[in-house]
C-alpha cells in the first residue's frame, strides 16, 4: 500500500515541476513581449525612457513564479507621468497620458492567460 502512495506522490511531483516549467517559460515569453511591446510603444523624445525599459527572466520565490517588465527607480516617477498625463511646471498646459505600459501589458495579457491554459500536464 505503502509503495502505491509513493508512486503517487512521486507522480504529482512530476506533474508539479512540468508545471512550474510550463509556466517560467510562458512567464519568461510574456516578460519579454510585453517588454518589447513598451519599448515599441514608449514615445520617444531623446530616448533615455524607452531605453531604461527591462525585464527580469522568471524566477520561483516564495512558491510563486514570477518575472518583470518595467522601469527602474529614478526614472518611474517621469514614466508615470507620460503614461497618466500631467500639466507643464507653469500649468498652463496638460500634457495628455501615452499609456504605453498599459497598452503593452493589456495586449499581452490573453496571450498569456491562453497560454497558461494550455501548459501539458
């Protein structure tokens, strides 16, 4: 009986790492779409934030999988304001929003959730 069991959890153990592989790589493909997608869509001016978009590769942490696409520190707070909108310094003007991460993370999100779906068990 003992011997069934075993097989059993050693069977789930591998149906949990094809998972857990499954969806890295389905992390990792969507991270650097989406990424890519920002840089396309980001407005370019002088270029410095369409050049400080990055993604991380998907990595496990604290039983979640996760990975990144975004802006680092020190040029977030600029990111923000082109993709909400914001008034010049003498507000006399507004500046309207060019949500260029939204868009790229709204167009990536069904191919992600399709591809998650059909991770082979």
């Amino acid at each position: 009986m003992l011997l069934g069991l075993d097989a059993v959890l050693a069977a789930l153990d591998d149906e949990l790492l094809k998972v857990k592989e499954g969806a890295s790589h389905v992390i990792d493909d969507t991270v650097n779409t989406c990424t890519q997608l920002g840089i396309d869509y980001c407005p370019v001016d002088t270029g410095e934030l369409q050049s400080t978009i990055t993604s991380s590769p998907a990595e496990e942490a604290d039983g979640s999988i996760i990975g990144a696409s975004g802006i680092p520190d020190g040029v977030s707070t600029y990111a923000w304001y082109v993709e909400n909108g914001h008034f010049t310094r003498n507000h006399h003007s507004f500046v309207p929003a060019n949500p260029f991460l939204q868009k790229a993370f709204f167009e990536v999100q069904p191919t992600f959730f399709s591809d998650m779906g059909a991770i082979d068990l």
